[in-house]
C-alpha cells in the first residue's frame, strides 16, 4: 500500500504516533502515552499505529497461519514449544515425540506440560510474592467513591419503570385519528421523552444517539431534543457540550454500530453481575445498508450471552423500510435487506414492524423492558393517516404490545375463509382502506397484524389462541412490503408462501420511481392487495385439498 500512517492521516488534522516494534511492550506503551499526553492542549484527535506480523512465534506466517492449527506432537507443534523450554529450562512430557496412544493418556501429557509451565512460575518465589503483592496493592488504590462521578445507582434509568409503561405517557406522545404522520415521528417524539423525563429523575439521559448523515432523516435526533418545553441534550461536543447525547457521526455504518455496543458493554454498577448502570445506545441508517452494522451487532450478542456482567441494550433503527422508500432509488429499498436483523439466535434480538406512529412507543416500551440486548427498530419514511380504531373495530395500537393483534375477526355465523397475517406500513394502510371492500365482497377472512414474532412468542397460550389459533394460522397467509422469505416466521407451510402478498412477488429487484409507482410495481396497492385476496379466497378449497392430501399421504407413509 502506498504511503504510510503518518500520511494518511497527519495532513487531516490529526496527531499521530506509532512504532514499528508492534509486538513488543515497551515501543506500544510509549506510543500510546504520547497519543493520551503528548499534547494536552490540543483538540486535535489522536491515532496510533503499530506493526506487526501475522503468526509471530507460531512458525506460520502472514496468510499462511490462517486456517488449522498445528497437529498435536507435530514436528511444527513441538519448535513452538522450544524457545520456552530452552529459556527456562523446562523438559515437557513427550516432548518431539508422537501422540501418546489413547485419550487418557493424550489429557495426561498436556496435564502434565500445563503443569511444567506453571512451576516455571512456581519456582520463582519473589516473582510470586512481586505479582501477588503488586495486584493487592493495585486493588487497593481503587477508590470506593470517584469525584464527579455522576451515575448515582438510586437514579438508575435504566430501572426506571416509568419510562418503559406505554400506558402512562403522555398525551403528546400519540397522533390523533386523522392525522397523517410516518411513524418514525413517533421514534423522535419518544427519544425526546425518554431522555428529558430521564433527566429529570434521574440527572442523566438514558440513550446516547449517533447516525451519519441521517440522524434528521430517521428521527434518531430526537433523542437530542428537549420534550414539553423543557431543554434538551443537544449535539455532543467534547468541548461546548460534553453531556450532548447525539454524536455527530460519519457514513461509517461499522464503526458507528461498534461505538454503540461498545457504549452498551460498559457497566458501572458496583454489582455489575447482578445490574446494569451505564448507557443505551442508539443508532441508525438506511435498513438496506443495515449489512454493514451486522458485524458488531453479532459480537455484541453473544457477548451478551455469555459474559457474567449484565450489559445495556442497543436499539438499532432500520430506517427507511420497504420500496416506499421509493425516491432514494432501487439502492435503497429495504425488501431483503431488513433480514439482516434476523440472523441471530431466537430470544438475542427483537424485532419491531410498527406499522403506524402510535405502535412506535407502545413496542419501544415492551420490548425494553424484556430480555433482548438488541431492539431493532424497522421504522419507514411515507406519512400515513392514522386509523380511529375504535370506528373500524380495530384493535387498540397498546394491544401492539402482544406483538400481534386482530384487525379483523372472522365474522360469527359465517363460513371461515382463512387468515391474512400482515406486516408492513404500506401494506397495512393499503389493506386498512379495502375493509369496506372486502366487506361488499362477503370474504370472511380474518386479518392479523403481526409487528413482532418475538413479542408474540412470549404471551401465555391463552392469548396466542385468541389472536392467532393453529387452526388459523394453518389456513393463512402473508401481506408484507417486504420478501417473502422475510415473513418465515409467520408462513405456516409452503402452501401458504405461493399465496403470499409481498414485494418480490416475480422475484425480481424491484426498479424505482416515486411512492406511488414503486408500490405499484411490488404489487402492494390496496387494488393488487384485493387482487391476492380474492385468489386466496377463491382458492381455499384447492389450498385445503393440498394440505389434507400432504397429510394423509404422510400419516400413510
């Protein structure tokens, strides 16, 4: 590669320093102390290079000590091992030979070399004494209290009931029937909440916010602003604002979701074992460049899992959902992408799919409050009209806590005509306006908003039946502004994939154009959407013929 640190970096501003000596304490720690104090004064930021070599001391270097390790009793295995025993004068059990025959007798031999090494130790009773002593002394210059330390554990947010009760918010928090808003207003609305009401209770936010370019555009900077009059964070800066809980990030998708773990993994309660106190953090982009925040999600994820420290929780905000994207261009759809957010084990992650403004505080709160260290938010950028719920007969937008909630119920005294399972801002507006329609039309079906699998799975039975029995849910299918492959979780079978409604519905990439046109090529218009429900409806018999013949065919053997 051309040029070296120094330049890359010091014509931009900023102190550099280094060494060559990559491997080595002494050349590491001074670059890293002149780095830290080299320059007080200066606001300028500061990065320090090192050197170093792929497979040092291991004998494979560079691309070649990638891939399997050395053979146990290899030739390779046992030059590792001289240039220990030379030094201290260590004789290891079997040393140059082969494998000892056997498993019990292999777990001897590295028993017993583990233990040759450990007397090396041992053997040297004032460097015992010289560790021993260092490390009490070390523990003992730790400060039971820190001066202007500021994250007073009986004003923990993070334990804060209030701030996770969706029931009890505000008015302003929710949009009135009629009104036309996209729902990620609401996500602003709420972060303004949640962090003023937190520092008034508690004299500190409980998110920190970061975004590139669209920290406007997805409404994550409203954990920056003030709520009811009273004053926000703001925008951080080192020096002007160092409480600012927005930090004013690049297009660098990683980096900004490694800071937002990073910020999420630093407890400093004085029981870290049993409680977390410390920061959330908050990040978001484009749901289509999601991809590139996957890498420090899924290490923080099972960090999470299995590190005996309680860590924080992560919201990750999916914006800009879907082909209504639309006038971003093909680039940026969110129909595939958004599955990104699934690659986890089940219960490391939530998911949310609020389809309107008023389901964005609801599903916030509920899935805060649960165990996920991993909130992700799938929020989209068109403006739709909120329902009046109680007119349509519709279920309350708090019932979104469930993670599901009916829409439609099948009509009683009438023949069962199957189950829509929707999902998608679009898709549920659009679906939402054809009722009257499917009224007209005398198509029993139930229709069922499914904004969170995870949340779903974790009501009792009782309530799963009521919103979403097996026998319903066997009789379903998919209305989705994204893949179909995307709503596996809520397919019962194959059958129910070829009835789906969703935005790859001929495979295809889809190609562009405005909100209206980019819905009408994914076929998610309320005309395309009546177009699938009446085939689902006219092809109920033949659907139920298939799936009882897959049954008797499997009970037969």
């Amino acid at each position: 590669m051309h040029g070296t640190p120094r330049g890359w970096f010091e014509p931009y501003g900023w102190r550099v320093h280094g060494t060559e000596q990559g491997s080595e304490w002494g050349p590491v720690t001074r670059a890293v102390l002149e780095a830290v104090h080299g320059d007080p004064a200066s606001d300028r930021p500061a990065m320090v290079w090192v050197k170093t070599r792929k497979g040092r001391e291991y004998l494979k270097y560079d691309n070649k000590s990638h891939g399997s390790p050395h053979g146990a009793n290899s030739d390779l295995y046992w030059q590792t091992k001289k240039a220990f025993a030379d030094k201290y004068g260590v004789v290891f059990d079997g040393f140059g030979e082969p494998l000892p025959k056997g498993p019990e007798a292999q777990r001897r031999q590295v028993a017993t070399n583990y233990e040759r090494v450990l007397d090396v130790m041992r053997r040297d009773r004032s460097l015992v004494d010289w560790l021993a002593n260092r490390l009490v002394e070390i523990g003992d210059s730790v400060p039971e209290e820190i001066p202007g330390f500021r994250l007073d554990e009986k004003r923990n947010p993070c334990e804060d009931p209030e701030l996770f009760d969706a029931r009890s918010y505000p008015a302003e928090m929710w949009a009135k029937p009629g009104e036309s808003k996209p729902n990620r207003a609401a996500l602003a609305t709420w972060g303004a909440w949640v962090n003023t009401t937190a520092r008034r209770k508690h004299g500190r936010p409980l998110f920190l916010a970061l975004s590139a370019d669209l920290a406007d555009s997805t409404n994550i900077s409203g954990f920056a602003k003030g709520f009811g009059g009273e004053e926000g964070w703001g925008w951080y800066h080192r020096e002007k604002n160092p409480e600012g809980t927005l930090l004013p990030q690049e297009i660098t998708e990683f980096a900004n979701a490694g800071i937002s773990v990073g910020i999420a993994t630093v407890n400093l309660s004085s029981r870290p074992e049993e409680a977390f106190n410390g920061f959330y953090a908050a990040c978001s982009t484009y749901v289509s460049f999601s991809y590139l925040k996957y890498g420090p999600m899924r290490l923080f994820s099972q960090l999470a899992q299995d590190c005996e420290l309680r860590v924080g929780k992560v919201l990750w905000i999916a914006g800009h959902s879907g082909p209504e994207t639309a006038d971003d261009s093909r680039t940026h759809f969110g129909v595939f992408a958004p599955g990104v957010t699934d690659l986890f084990p089940r219960g490391r992650v939530v998911n949310l799919h609020p389809w309107e403004h008023n389901e964005v505080p609801v599903l916030l709160a509920e899935a805060l409050r649960g165990p996920w260290p991993i909130v992700a938010l799938h929020l989209t950028r068109p403006s739709v009209t909120i329902p009046d719920r109680a007119a349509l007969g519709i279920a309350s937008h708090f019932e979104a806590a469930k993670g599901a909630y009916v829409i439609r119920p099948h009509r009683d005294g009438k023949k069962k005509m199957g189950t829509l399972l929707v999902q998608g801002t679009t898709t549920t507006a659009n679906l939402i306006r054809v009722l009257p329609e499917i009224d007209r039309e005398g198509w029993n079906v139930k229709i069922v908003a499914t904004v969170s699998r995870e949340l779903f799975d974790r009501q009792s039975d009782e309530t799963r039946e009521a919103i979403l029995s097996e026998t319903d849910w066997y009789d379903s299918t998919v209305v989705s502004n994204r893949g179909r492959a995307l709503s596996h979780a809520w397919l019962p079978h194959k059958i129910a994939e070829e009835y789906a409604i969703t935005s790859d519905w001929d495979d295809r990439w889809r190609t562009g154009g405005t909100v209206e046109e980019a819905c009408e090529e994914a076929r998610i218009t309320s005309e395309w959407i009546l177009k699938g429900i009446e085939r689902f409806v006219r092809e109920q018999g033949k659907r139920r013929g298939r799936l009882a013949d897959l049954a008797e065919g499997a009970r037969r053997g």
